[in-house]
C-alpha cells in the first residue's frame, strides 16, 4: 500500500480517470459486440490496437520499449513473456497484432473478460492436464495462418521480483509451426527506476483492486524489452522454454535505475484533454 500512496494522485485526477475509463470501456464493449464480430483481420487489428492504445493513455500508463522491437508486418510469431498485470496484455496489444493464450479465469473478469473473449484470446484449462494438447493444437494452427500468438508460460502473474520456472507445453506450438519465437521480459518501474510493486496484479488482489491501484498513480510506467528471436525448430520445447525464461531473466536482473532507462514510445496523457 504504501507503493500506491507515494505516487498518489489527486481526488479530482482521479475522478477524472474514472470518467474515461468508463466511457472508453463502453466503446469497447459496442465495437466487440457490433463490429469485431463482422470485420475482417485487417480492421479487427486496428481496432484492437487503438483502444488498447487508447485504454493505456486513460490510466495515464506510459509504455517504453527496448531491444530488438518486430515490424508491423509480423506475422506467425509466438511472444513469450513473464506475467505481472493484465495491463501486460493491453502493452503488447497496443505495439502488435497479437492474440494471447490464457488461463480460463480469465474470461471471468469483470468487463475485459468479455473484451479479451471477442479479440479471439484462446483459453486453456489448467486445471485439466489434457487440457495443454487441445490449445497446443490450436495454437500451432494459428501459427500456420500467421496470427501472432503471446503465451505467459509462468502460469501466473507474480509482483515482477522473479520470473518463476516456465512451463513448457505450450511452446511446443511453435515448433509444430515451424515459426520462431521471440521472449518479452516486462517490467514496471517508479520514476527512481525502482520495482512497482503495486502495479502487480497477482495474490489475492482483485481486479478492481488492480485497476484502482493503477488510477492512484501519477506517472506508472510500463517497460517492454523485444529479445532477439529463436528458431523453435533447432530446439526441444524444454530447452526452448529455458533459454527464452533465461533470455528474459538476464534482462531484468540485475534491476537497478541505471540499467533499466529506455526510450519513450508513449508519453503521459494530458489529462486535461480528452
């Protein structure tokens, strides 16, 4: 708590946070319900895209990237990426076309369970073990129609302090795909460099919890670092799943002010302008 409270913002900020927050989720709730459903990938993408831009700019989340950043004309990707906020999902989505494989909770949560379901999120049951073939084999297929597809193989999110051990199940799409994959490791700092450790949505916190959390912040920032890609078909998928878990192990630690700057991509929203 006493993260949230360093960085808290004023009681007429905030109310105006909300105000937007709530508007720009009621345009996504019509276009996933009037126009994702009829539009074709080209406009879905666009779509997509703008309001998870959009929702970013609302909560005054500022986005950095690093590294090795792919083209627009990605295609047939699997990103690969340690779990910390479901701001993680509205960051990747904002930079690329991508649809994410998630826990089936997920579709559960209040409001974007409804958004993430019609943006074509595949969810996998991980309390059934037969479960992990049923996605691998619909991932791989989406591989092969070149959608790129974000897995978080740490099989849950955690305050950002270590990258658990990956499970590897799901990366053996890739590999049935013949495509590369590219690691993402995720980050959210304070202004000192610094963990933002209430920027985590993980243990019993909720998810209006999280996203209260989020609106008491002035300035949260959220860092994507792009690792360099790895052919999935010169590796087994547990030996895949170890270098990418090292590949972005390596980029957040040490964790120190001076090693972790990065390029804005998007600067804090005025938020005396709609």
């Amino acid at each position: 708590m006493s993260n949230i409270l360093l960085t808290k913002t004023p009681f007429l900020i905030r109310g105006w946070r909300i105000a937007r927050i709530s508007l720009h989720v009621l345009i996504g709730l019509t276009l996933a319900t009037l126009v994702l459903p009829v539009a074709n990938r080209n406009v879905r993408t666009a779509i997509i895209q703008w309001w998870c831009r959009r929702l970013l700019r609302c909560f005054n989340i500022t986005l950095t990237i690093s590294g090795a950043l792919p083209g627009k004309d990605t295609h047939g990707v699997l990103f690969v990426a340690n779990h910390i906020s479901w701001v993680d999902i509205h960051a990747i989505n904002s930079l690329l076309p991508v649809r994410f494989v998630a826990k089936l909770e997920v579709r559960n949560w209040p409001v974007f369970g409804y958004l993430v379901r019609k943006s074509g999120t595949i969810f996998i049951n991980r309390t059934r073990q037969r479960d992990a073939a049923r996605v691998v084999q619909i991932a791989s297929n989406a591989l092969k129609l070149r959608d790129n597809l974000c897995v978080f193989p740490e099989g849950t999110t955690t305050e950002g302090t270590q990258v658990l051990p990956f499970k590897s199940s799901l990366i053996q799409a890739a590999i049935d795909a013949n495509t590369i994959v590219i690691p993402v490791a995720i980050r959210y700092a304070q202004p000192d460099g610094s963990l933002n450790l209430a920027a985590a949505y993980a243990g019993e916190t909720t998810m209006v919890e999280s996203m209260l959390a989020f609106i008491h912040m002035r300035s949260p920032t959220v860092h994507l670092h792009f690792c360099h890609p790895i052919l999935a078909r010169e590796m087994s998928r547990q030996a895949l799943a170890e270098l990418a878990h090292a590949e972005i192990t390596q980029v957040l630690s040490p964790i120190s002010p001076s090693n972790q700057q990065a390029p804005s991509l998007q600067t804090p929203d005025q938020e005396a302008v709609a």
